[in-house]
C-alpha cells in the first residue's frame, strides 16, 4: 500500500480513515462525531493547505513549535542533505557534528555560564531530564534528603509522569494525580490575578515573599523551583513581571536550591529576547528547550546546565555517579542539524527587530477588544497575546467550561481560514514569526467575530 495518499483523496475520506486508527492527544474522539478532523496536506509560510484545497492561517505555530513557517526552504534543504549523510546514530560513545556545533551555539546564546548541553527528543523529556538530573546533583553531594520540587500555581511542564507531577492544569493533572509525585506549589506571579490597583511588579514581590516562607520551610528537602519565564502557557498564557525572575535566582542562591527555567514555549525569540530569562537578566541552573528549536520542523530538546552541576557527577566509575537518563533518539543528527540552520536564521535575519514591529501591530489591533463587555483582560508578551473571556466583565467571572466558549471560536476559525485554539476561555494568538501585518489582521478579524459568535 502507497504511503503517499493520491492527491485526489479530500477532506471527507481522509478524516473518515483517519478516525477509523489513529488516537488523537488531547481529544475527547468522540468530539469528531461534530467536529471536523481536518487533514492537512500541504504547509506554505503560515498557511496550512488541507486536502480540499483550503487554507487555514495558522495563529498559534501548530502548537508553539512553529517559527520560520511550514515547509521552510532553508530548513528542508537541510534536512534533506543530512538524511543523506547520517540520518542517526547512537549518542552513546559516539557523537557527531551535528550536535557538537548545536551544544556549542546554545552555549553562545544561552545566559553566560550554561555549558553543559544534555539532549533529550521532546519537552516533557527535557523536563524528566531537569529533575532528575537535579534530585541527582543534590544526591552526589551528600543530600539525598531532597526530593521534592516547588513548581507554581497554574504552571504547566508536560505531560509524561514526572513532568505532570510540577505541572497544575487541572485538566490534565486531575484524573493522574494518584500516580504522580506531590510538589509544593508556590502562588504564580500572574498578572491577571493582582488585586485591584496592584501592578504586576508589586505582585511579583508579594509572590516573592510567599515563595520566601515556603522556602524557609521547606528548602532542606527541595531540590529545585521550576518555573515557565514569564508567561505560563498551557495554564491560559497567564504572563508576570520580569522582577519575580531576578527575585526568584536570589532566593535560589539564599536557601540552596535550584532554580529550572522551562523556556520550551517562550525560547527562541517568542517573549521578545531571545530566551525570556534575559527579561531579568539571570541565568538559571537548568534551561530547558524544545518547541522551537527546530524551527518546528522535528522533535528535540536540551537541558543547558553549569559546569558546577557537571562536575557534581564526574568521577570515577566505581563512584556511581553518572547521570543515567537516556533516549533511543536522543541527539539525532537530522533534528540537531534543523536546529542549527534555525539559529543561522536567527543569525542571518534581524527576526526579533521584525517580531518587534509584529507585535505592535498586534497589540494595536487587540487593544478595541479590551471595551468588549465580554473580555476581562488583553494582554501580551511579544509574540505571544491572549484575550480572556468572561461571563461578567466586573467580577471577571468565567465562563463555565463546560460551555466550551472557546470551542465556538476554534470552529468558527475553521470555517473563516484560520487556525485559533483557544485554551478554555483565553483566546490567544502565538503565530509564526514570518507572518506579515495583513495576516495578523485576518487573525484579529476572525477571531473577534468568533469571539461575537462564542459570547452569544
Ligand atoms: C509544550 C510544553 C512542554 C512539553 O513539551 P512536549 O514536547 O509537548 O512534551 C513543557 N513545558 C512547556 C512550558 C510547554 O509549553
């Protein structure tokens, strides 16, 4: 049987042998009884092409891996020239160029004093990795008393079990809850859940100060603090001050912890810098990447550590002490080699001066949407913006989310050429950064009208 279906199979029969096999994540299956399976055929810029010929713009980067566009000529050529010298090889004991030259760039552009380069193929690996490799580090130093992890209210780090277990989107957290490890969950910073009057900096330190008494509680058996960089995705893009960053290394360096920045949604470019920790200016004790770093083209990712935690685990071989984590795929030469012509993008092209420009038409576009009688809150971080629907603008009730508001808008999307997925009720927009201005306005125009449709 041809792998390659005929070009004249549409829509209709392609969704119907579809759902015939596949097992779709995080989809109740039964959805597509009523909603459209969608296939997609064919990827050009930020459009996605399906096989009756329509074209959906896509706002959100097919789930935030997206950055130079679908089918990106200079990222398939590479691609297409490395499967044709080493498509993979093991990574243990052997190594090759690919990964040599990606662990040496990330360790030019991560924060000074990351430079140790571990690679895993996905973000919830990443995460794995982060953690163990931390709980490990304390382990070698005589301090296997710590165990456990402070992650934040609303945070969310993947969905394997160790990264489920730091993660809080009720959502997918609460049905696994008796298989996972228990965190201690410091109140996120979240702008949006400020008293009346109180900036978002005031709130960043009021957070601090929680985290502090945890801390003081809590630090002789804590590994590390996990947090996402500014903008908590998956919980909702609920965003925070950059001072909680710079509050949160002080204390990590005070009590002895470790301080993980997950930036495998904001990396590369999406918060405005290149990585959101340069927001504060401070560099974590592990940065976790994936998403992007392909350039959305194949699964990888790295956890970047100091040499201090490195040397925590060289020794001797009879001491015991290696990192032991590993992936049949890890460091695979065809990923490690998109994700070099990635960061030669970046090089070669000034994107986060466009992005820049992209993001204040962006903001300029959603900011009618802040008088809707059904919006509680606009906000925005670069590339990243979210418009939060409300049942009651004045005590910014929510919707019940088993209305699936945001749903009326991803449907309506469909119908109207673009590709919006709302998280519950916050609509948000995280497109490729090859998008143009008029593109943006097709996504601000689809969605306010969805918008109109889901609030009636
Ligand atoms: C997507 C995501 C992950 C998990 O990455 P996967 O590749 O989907 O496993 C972890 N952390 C954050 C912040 C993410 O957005």
């Amino acid at each position: 049987m041809s792998t390659l279906l005929p070009a004249r199979t549409g829509n209709a029969a392609l969704a119907a042998r579809d759902l015939r096999h596949v097992w779709h994540p995080c989809t109740q299956m039964q959805d597509h009884e009523s909603i459209p399976m969608v296939p997609i055929v064919r990827g050009e810029g930020a459009w996605l092409i399906d096989a009756d010929g329509r074209r959906y713009l896509d706002g959100i980067s097919s789930w935030w891996t997206n950055l130079f566009g679908h089918a990106n000529p200079r990222l398939a050529a590479a691609l297409a020239d490395q499967a044709q010298r080493l498509e993979h090889v093991i990574f243990a004991g052997f190594t090759h160029a690919p990964a040599i030259e990606l662990a040496e760039a990330l360790v030019r552009i991560t924060p000074p004093g990351l430079e140790r380069v571990f690679f895993a193929d996905n973000g919830s690996a990443a995460i794995e990795v982060a953690l163990k490799m931390s709980f490990h580090y304390w382990l070698n130093q005589g301090h296997g008393e710590k165990t456990r992890f402070i992650a934040l209210t609303g945070s969310y780090h993947g969905e394997t079990l160790g990264a489920l277990s730091v993660s809080d989107v009720a959502l997918y957290r609460k049905t696994y809850a008796p298989l996972l490890l228990t965190p201690i969950l410091a109140p996120s910073p979240d702008a949006y859940e400020g008293e009346p009057g109180e900036s978002p900096a005031q709130l960043a330190a009021r957070r601090l100060g929680e985290l502090r008494a945890l801390l003081e509680r809590h630090a002789h058996e804590t590994c590390a603090v996990i947090v996402e960089p500014l903008v908590q995705c998956a919980g909702g893009m609920r965003m925070y001050h950059p001072d909680y960053l710079a509050g949160l290394r002080r204390l990590c360096d005070e009590f002895d912890v470790h301080f993980i920045a997950d930036e495998i949604a904001v990396g590369f470019g999406r918060t405005g810098t290149l990585f959101a920790c340069e927001s504060a200016r401070v560099r974590p004790d592990f940065m976790c990447l994936s998403k992007g770093l392909t350039g959305g083209f194949l699964p990888l990712s790295a956890v970047l550590t100091t040499e201090a935690v490195y040397a925590a685990f060289y020794a001797e071989y009879n001491a015991g002490k290696a990192f032991l984590h590993s992936h049949s795929y890890t460091g695979n030469p065809l990923a490690c080699r998109v994700a070099l012509e990635t960061l030669a993008i970046f090089r070669d092209e000034p994107v986060l001066e466009r992005n820049r420009v992209l993001a204040a038409h962006l903001a300029q576009r959603l900011a009618p949407l802040r008088d809707h009688p059904h919006v509680g809150d606009v906000r925005q971080t670069g590339m990243i913006a979210a418009v939060e629907l409300v049942a009651d603008k004045r005590t910014r009730r929510p919707w019940p989310a088993g209305e699936r508001r945001g749903l009326r808008v991803y449907l309506h999307g469909l119908e109207h050429a673009a590709l919006l997925r709302p998280l519950g009720n916050v609509v948000y927009f995280m497109p490729p950064y090859v998008v143009d201005t008029a593109q943006i306005d097709h996504l601000v125009d689809v969605a306010t009208a969805g918008i109109e449709r889901a609030v009636a």
